[in-house]
C-alpha cells in the first residue's frame, strides 16, 4: 500500500508558487515577444513605407519613363546606362538611403506584364544588383495588390514572401508619378528576413534575460514568503508538541500574518485552557483522594455501630461479661467524631478492669461526666449503673418507663428485657 507524499508548508508553498511562477513567466514572455515581433515588424513596415515613398518622390516620373523606353531598343547598352550622369544623379542617393537604414534592397521598377516586371534603378552594387532592363516576376499570390499601385496609385505592404530569385523578404512599394500626376512605374523598399529574425532574436535574447531574472526574483520573493508563513507554523508545531508532552500552558509569541497571529493566539487560549482544566482536575483527584482517605480512616476509627443491643448509644464497649455505653456530644465532622469516639473509647477502656471486681467502676461514674461525656450506663451482672447529665429512658417488660437522671443504680430481673435510650428520642 503506498503512501501518500506529505510536505511541509515551506516546501508546499514553493511546489504551489514556483510552476504558477514559471507558467506566469513564460507566459508573459511568450506576450512580450509576440508584441516585440509585431513591434519589430511595425518598425520596419513603417521605415519601408517611408522609403519607398520618399525614393518614389524625389524619381522624375517622366525621366523614369524616358529611361524606361530605351531598355527597349536594340542597341541597349545597361552598363552605358548606369554609367550616364542622368543615371547616376537618381541612383546614389538611393545607395546612401539604402546604406545609411540597412536596407536589402532599394529600387525602381516597371510593370510590364500580368506577373512581369522589369528593372531601372537599383542601389544595389553587390551579387544581387539588377541592372536597368532586368525581368522579374512577381509573387503571384499578390501580383494584383502590387499592380494597383501603378494602377491606382496607393501604397501596397507586402507580408513576408517568398521571391525566385531573392528569398524570403518584405516589401512596401510606392507610385512614381509623371508630372501629370499620374502613376508610371514604381519604387520598392525590401528587407530580407534576415534582417528581421536578427531583430527578433535579439528582442527574444531580452526577452529570455529579463524572464529569467523575474523568475530568480519572484523564486526569491516566494521563498521568503514561504519562510515568513513557514517560520510561525514551525513555532506551533514544536510547541504543540511540547503541550502535547505535558507542558500545559505553553505560550507563543503572536508573528506572521493576521491569520497565523489570530492562530497563535488560539494556540496559547488553548494552552492555557488546558492547564486549567489539568489544574481542576488535579485538585478534584486530590479532594477525592482525600475524601477516600479520610473515610477509610474513619471505618478505622469507627466501632460496631453502637446503636446495636438495648442502648442506643455514642460507644459501647465490652469485657468480662460486663457492658459500657457512654453518650458524648461529638464535633460535627466526621473524622473529628471518629477521633473524638476512638479517644473515648480508648479512655474508657483503660477504667474498665479486664476482671471483674476491679476499682468500684461505678462509683467513678459521676467523675467522669463533663462538658462532652453526657451518660454513661454498665451493665455489671444483673445491676445498672447510671451517670448522666441529661435524662435517659429505662423501659422494661411489664413495667412503666422510668426517667433516669443523675445517678442511679436499678436491679434487673433475671430475663426481663430493657432498654435504655435518651428522652425524647423516642424507642
């Protein structure tokens, strides 16, 4: 059976924060460099439009037309062409424009067909210079967009196409016009892709180090969150333990958050809640164990209920055929009562002879009477002996009750039941 992985808070709030981080990350930079693409593209559709449209501007129209008719004569010569003044005069300074905003190309040309075009100007000087009279032919996905701009003269932005002959590129193209206005041939602005992936890779190298830098310093910011929420907990958790091993009314110091604060705080009611329910406790085991103790001292202490027999009495005590009752006034407490009759006892027994015919016990009898020895009575033989301060009931079988107080000394008969019990308490 396999267990399920358990973590602690530090750990939990990293594994929660830091994919929600890095999603958070590449996220954001996968939008900013979309929007740094568009941007790049913006930029350099907005520099291809310029171009184009000032090379469009500053071309003679009519000049540009002229020059264009001779590519169709028979003795045309492009390299006496390109070496003219007139030629020159309109092609360097599309060669200082071109170099001077890191165009791939910079050009004019005419339409000529459906998809055929052909070549006058051209700043160009490297392999990929097409000199006047140079046939191409156009992407024909967007041949029609870029007619209209001889056609109707507007401006037309190519996207990212691919040309025979010259790859992968962008284009923005601009009307010439003639000095009646209207559009003769055209002049195109390129950018290879090149130059724009070099754009791009560049703004996704920034785009990656700032990335990564916001995922080190957000890392950062959550362990230290992590450590500031984990920190209170761990505090609780060892004190809990602590409580939990018996050290009732543990506190802790309220940190972190409102939440772990109010936390804390319940911790240490808790805490304290305990340690005084222990303390109660405590105290009520020690009250009964008391409570035990001192009953079971006093079924020690306690004699043969005394109540047994004729005399309902305080203590009774026997030896040698003879009898003591004693009624004394006891304290109120139980222990005490119980003490208080085992010293009586105790007392009496010392006066009592184990043999008879000991000291003339009941000639003591008066003596012994005081504040809390109230009666006693012996029976010695068939004799009563009587001492009391308070009135005491005799009632014998066949004859009337007689009223005890003082000292007395009555006869009883062989046989005759009696007993004796202090008046008005009844038989």
């Amino acid at each position: 059976m396999s267990r399920r992985a358990t973590y602690g808070l530090q750990a939990l709030v990293l594994r929660t924060t830091i994919p929600i981080l890095v999603l958070i990350t590449v996220a954001s930079g996968v939008l900013i460099y979309r929007e740094l693409y568009q941007t790049i593209l913006a930029g350099f559709d907005g520099k291809l439009v310029a171009v184009s449209t000032i090379t469009a501007a500053f071309i003679d129209g009519d000049k540009h037309q002229e020059m264009a008719a001779r590519l169709r004569e028979p003795d045309f010569d492009a390299a006496a062409m390109e070496a003219s003044r007139e030629f020159l005069d309109t092609v360097e300074p599309m060669r200082e424009i071109k170099a001077k905003l890191d165009l791939t190309y910079l050009y004019s040309q005419k339409v000529t067909g459906v998809l055929d075009i052909v070549y006058l100007f051209d700043a160009n000087t490297d392999d990929n210079h097409s000199p006047p009279g140079y046939a191409d032919t156009m992407p024909e996905d967007d041949a029609d967009n870029i007619r209209k701009v001889v056609t109707d003269g507007v401006v037309h932005l190519t996207p990212i196409q691919a040309w025979e002959q010259w790859g992968l590129i962008k284009t923005a193209f601009s009307p010439i016009r003639d000095s009646a206005g209207q559009p003769v041939a055209m002049a195109g602005a390129d950018v290879d892709i090149t130059s724009i992936q070099r754009r791009t890779r560049i703004a996704l190298v920034n785009v990656g180090v700032v990335g990564g830098l916001s995922l080190l310093i957000g890392t950062a910011i959550a362990y230290a969150i992590a450590v500031r929420l984990a920190a209170p907990m761990r505090k609780l958790k060892y004190a809990g333990f602590e409580v939990s091993a018996g050290k009732f009314g543990l506190q802790v110091e309220p940190t972190g958050p409102t939440e772990l604060r109010a936390l804390a705080h319940g911790f240490n009611r808790m805490s304290a809640t305990l340690r005084e329910r222990l303390e109660t406790l405590r105290q009520t085991d020690r009250r009964t164990e008391e409570e035990r103790r001192e009953r079971e001292i006093i079924r020690l202490l306690q004699e043969e209920p005394p109540g047994k027999g004729p005399v309902r009495a305080d203590g009774r005590l026997d030896r040698s055929g003879r009898t003591l009752w004693w009624w004394v006034d006891l304290p109120e407490d139980p222990l005490a009562a119980a003490v208080e009759r085992r010293s009586w006892r105790a007392l009496l027994a010392r006066m009592l002879p184990e043999e008879p015919g000991g000291p003339g016990l009941p000639h003591a009898l008066p003596a012994l009477l005081g504040p809390e020895l109230r009666g006693l009575v012996l029976l010695d033989g068939g004799m009563l002996h009587v001492a009391t301060v308070r009135p005491l009931v005799l009632e014998r079988d066949g004859s009337r009750p007689d009223v005890l107080t003082g000292r007395a000394t009555v006869a009883l008969s062989p046989g005759q039941a009696w007993r004796i019990h202090p008046a008005g308490d009844g038989a």
